[in-house]
C-alpha cells in the first residue's frame, strides 16, 4: 500500500476519534434521546476526518513527488 494512502487512512481515524473525544457529551446526548434527526451530531465527524484526510494525502503525494524527483536529480 502506498505511503501517502497509509498516512491519510492514518489521518482520518485520528481526526475523527479526536472529534468524538471532544463533543462526546453531544454525542451522547442524541444517542440517549435517540434524537439522530440532526446531522451534525454525526456526520460533522466523519467530514472532518475525511477533510483531514484528504489534505494529509494531498500534501504527501507532493512530498512523495518531490523527494521523487530531488533523488532521481543527483
């Protein structure tokens, strides 16, 4: 597996446990009241890991690139 795709996949599981930790109360308030009705409460988390992710395997494939390149110009 590539690196960049190991490191986004990386990227996303943190990013998204973080946002758990963080709103847990809110959380658990909807799952308690069974109140999934706003999608906030648990779509915001998986969008914000998938951000993260998506910018975390943008920047490695440039950096993949251009060690790529400085090691193929020596």
């Amino acid at each position: 597996m590539k690196d960049w795709l190991i490191r986004a996949i990386k990227t996303f599981v943190q990013a998204t446990v973080a946002y758990f930790v963080a709103n847990i109360a809110m959380i658990a308030n909807h799952v308690v009241n069974w109140d999934f009705t706003d999608w906030k409460g648990w779509l915001l988390p998986i969008l914000v890991g998938a951000l993260s992710a998506g910018i975390s395997a943008v920047w490695n494939i440039i950096l993949e690139a251009l060690n790529k390149t400085k090691i193929e110009g020596k």
